[in-house]
C-alpha cells in the first residue's frame, strides 16, 4: 500500500482493519482512547483497549421510550446511532471532587486537587456531538466565567468524528441543522463504507495533529469513487431522519405559550425523573455537596450534575420556584429551544433524539411542539 504524506485538509481511504493502528498511534501518542463499546444492553462510551471492543456487527433500535441492540447483517463498526451516554461524560464528569480538606491539629487544610486529567482521544463523536461539545465550550469557557476543569479537558481532547450511515427513529439532526455529515470541530473524520464486500473509511484530515496521527495509520489517496460513495451514504441518512422539528418561529412560539394547556398534558405523563437532562449532551446544571466523615477530620466539596426536573434545584428561601412538573417541563423545554437562543446565540438541541429514547413514558420533544404549533395555526 503506497503511504502518502498526509496534511490538513486531505482525504485519504484506510481499510477497516487499520482502525487497530489509529487506535495504536493515539495511544503511543499518550490518548486515553475513549468510544463505543457495549455494555449491559447498551452501546455506552468507555475506554477501548482493543480493536474488538467496538460494538462491531450491532446496531441499535430506538424509538420514544424504546432502546435495544440487536445484531446486524455485516460487520460494521459505527452502525448504530448515539446511546445513553454523550462525551459531556468526560468532559464534564458527572461527579467532581472541587477541593478537599483534613484536619490538621485545631484547624483543616485545604489539600490541592489533581487538575492534570488524562489527554482524551474520542472516537466515533457523530455530528449531533460535535455541534453539542461546540455548544458546552460556550458555557464552560467561551463567556465571562471558565471552568478551568472542563477547559483543560477539552484542550487537550482530539477527536475522531463519524459521519452517520443510517438515522435513528428519534434522530432530528437535519431539522436542527446539527448534521448528518461533520463539517468542523474534529481533527480526523471517518466515513465507514461497506461495498460489495470491501470494508474501507474514507478519512478527512480537520487538523494538523489529526494529520500527524494518520501518518503512523497505512493508507491510500482518496479517489472521486470514493467521496462520492461517503457523500451517497450522508445524503441517505439526511433523508430518513426518524424525527422532524419546525424551528420557525420557535422562540416566539413558546414564549408566547406559557399558559398552554399541552403542558397540562405533558405534566400528567412526566415522571420528573430527569433521565432526559441527564442523557442530553448540552445540559450543564450541576449542584454542590459538602460532605465530611464520621471523625470530622476530612472534609470535601463535590460537583454533581443536577436537573431542573428536581423541586430542590430552583429552591430558595420560602421554597421551590418550579414546585409543579408542569412548571418544570416547560421551563426545560423552553430553555432548551427558545431562551437558550437569547442566552448562547444558539438553540439548546441538537436534536440527538436522547431524551425522547431514554424517557421513560416516551415523551417526544418533537411532538410536543407540533402539539403547540397546531394548536396555534388551527
Ligand atoms: S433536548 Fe433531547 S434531542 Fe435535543 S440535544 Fe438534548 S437530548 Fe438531544
Ligand atoms: S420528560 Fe420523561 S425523561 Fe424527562 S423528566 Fe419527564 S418522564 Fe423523565
């Protein structure tokens, strides 16, 4: 195989197989190489260690409150669309330890934290992820406050994208904009085509260490035939979203919809259980803990994910702002796709389709839209 000298912006084809030496020279590189694996049912992100820890032959099956995997038909390694887990795991830990103290003699002393994270290699980030990873890095250190944990993270992340070959039943990603095909953000991308038994990727190189990374993987110069196969596999993803979403005039719609009566509706269904904040790649709410041992001699303070489905979360003296499920809904739901506009310049979904999948009575953002924009223009 002839080996070129790759440099940002080339496209070479590897064969699947020599995904093992892109794992290899991310991990000679010091990655911890994170992506797709199974485990207990699901397709969830963890770190790989092997080739064979890709969930290669699965796919996945999703509708509104609906996951499973079931086998597939060929060997492939990204055929199956995003699971519970997102990147903001990584990047954002779900638990956080912020400081810890021990007493020393009559008075504690505060200990420092280990801010030097393992360097991540993500692989396999689709295009939803991407545009959801560019939407955290405006909240975490794009504004006015920088959360030194996640920006150093975040810098040192490299990241391997792929595009989608097939859509999911809760994917939205064309209404949003978001995909399916990754166009910045990554620093390889990877489209995976299985043709007339040949199994090959057609890479793009989106940066100068992504460049340096493939010069260590076998490979060969892209031909037309092969653009424009990745090009046919994204066009047919784009046509058979499973999910729809009508943003115009969202903002409007849903700020002029506080008194609806469909969040009755959806109110009655909710379980305020938070599974869709927690699964959502761009929610950030967090708490604080205190926590000290049963001697009193070590003290620390912890970072946790928290929802605004929790009555707790918008209490303040006299009690909770959003004591009722339909308060809470509507104020996620409006967030997510109006004031979020207004806050961050951009909307809140990226319409991965989590929380319709991983809610579980099935409640569907995307209808509960519709339900609105129809009862308006009827
Ligand atoms: S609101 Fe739902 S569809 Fe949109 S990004 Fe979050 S989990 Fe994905
Ligand atoms: S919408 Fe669904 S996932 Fe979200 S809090 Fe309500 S029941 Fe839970």
């Amino acid at each position: 195989m002839a080996k070129l000298s790759i440099s940002l912006g080339d496209k070479v084809t590897i064969k699947s197989e020599n995904i093992f030496n892109l794992l290899n020279a991310l991990r000679n590189a010091g990655y911890s190489v994170m992506g797709p694996t199974i485990r207990d049912g699901a397709i969830v992100y963890d770190e790989l260690t092997a080739i064979e820890d890709l969930p290669i032959g699965w796919t996945d099956e999703q509708e509104g409150g609906v996951y499973r995997i079931k086998k597939r038909l060929d060997n492939a390694f990204f055929g199956f669309n995003v699971g519970p887990h997102s990147w903001k795991k990584f990047l954002f830990p779900s638990s956080l330890r912020l400081w810890h103290a021990e007493k020393n003699g009559s008075a504690f002393q505060i200990l420092p934290e280990n801010n030097d994270p393992p360097k991540f290699a993500f692989i396999g980030v689709r295009a939803c992820e991407l545009h959801a990873i560019e939407i955290q890095d405006k909240v975490f250190m794009n504004g006015s406050y920088i959360d030194p944990a996640y920006k150093s993270r975040r810098e040192k992340a490299f990241i391997v994208a792929v595009n989608c070959g097939q859509a999911g039943k809760t994917c939205f990603c064309t209404s949003m904009k978001t995909g399916p095909k990754v166009t910045a953000g990554y620093d390889l991308s990877l489209t995976e085509i299985i043709e007339d038994a040949i199994h090959y990727f057609l890479v793009e190189v989106g940066s100068a260490k992504g460049a340096e990374i493939l010069n260590q993987v076998p490979h060969e110069a892209a031909e037309s035939k092969d653009t424009e196969a990745a090009e046919r596999i994204v066009e047919e993803t784009a046509k058979n979203m499973g999910r729809t979403l009508d943003t115009s005039n969202i903002k409007e719609l849903l700020y002029n919809n506080y008194d609806n009566p469909r969040w009755d509706d959806a109110a009655n269904r909710c379980l305020s259980c938070s599974n869709c904040t927690m699964v959502c790649p761009t929610c950030f709410c967090t708490t604080v803990e205190d926590v000290t041992d049963l001697k009193g001699e070590n003290s620390e303070r912890v970072r946790k994910w928290d929802s605004c489905f929790t009555v707790d979360f918008s209490f303040i003296h006299g009690g909770s702002i959003r004591s009722s499920v339909r308060s809470r809904y509507r104020q996620w739901l409006t967030h997510k796709l109006a004031s979020w506009i207004d806050q961050f310049g951009t909307s809140g979904c990226v319409g991965c389709g989590r929380c319709i999948t991983w809610c579980p009575v099935g409640i569907d953002i995307t209808e509960e839209v519709k339900a609105i924009q129809d009862q308006v223009t009827s």
